[in-house]
C-alpha cells in the first residue's frame, strides 16, 4: 500500500505539513503522526488510508508501488506531471 516513508517524502514533495495533510484528508493529526511513524507499510484502516493517498494525490503527488513501473524499481514517490496545456511557458 503505502510505507511511511513514502507518505513522509509525499507529505514533503507536496509542502504541506502534517496539520494540513491531517485536514485535507479528513483525519485528525494524531492519526497522521502514527502513520508517519510506523516502521514500514502503514498500517490502519482501509477507510482512512485512502483518504489520506488521495489527499496526496489531490496536492500533485504520485505514489510508486512496489510493483508499478519505474526506471529502477522499488517504492518512491513523483511529482505529478501537469495537464496539457498547463505547462509554464519556457520562453523563445
């Protein structure tokens, strides 16, 4: 699913702090500081996981699983790419 580490680096590529990640997810902040400081892969409810991956996904995050497709494997995290047509101009 989610390991703390990734949620911590998301949190971090997103800047936002845990107050805020707390508040966009719908949780309460105690819930994101035992998140963050789980050992590996987060552990809770389905419920509340997923709400807090979408809040990240909703600040521009992506998160790479285990399995998904990356240059050299493992778990990460990316900022996501911006939508067509909203790429800053690059000048010229």
């Amino acid at each position: 699913m989610i390991t703390a580490a990734q949620m911590r680096a998301a949190r971090a590529l997103a800047g936002i702090d845990q107050k805020t990640l707390a508040e966009r997810a719908g949780v309460s902040l105690p819930t994101i500081q035992r998140m963050e400081a789980s050992e590996d892969v987060v552990r809770g409810m389905v419920d509340t996981l997923m709400k807090v991956i979408q809040a990240l996904e909703e600040a521009g995050v992506e998160l790479i699983g285990e399995n998904q497709a990356s240059e050299r494997g493992g778990r990460g995290v990316r900022l996501k790419a911006p939508p067509q047509g909203d790429a800053p101009f690059s000048g010229g």
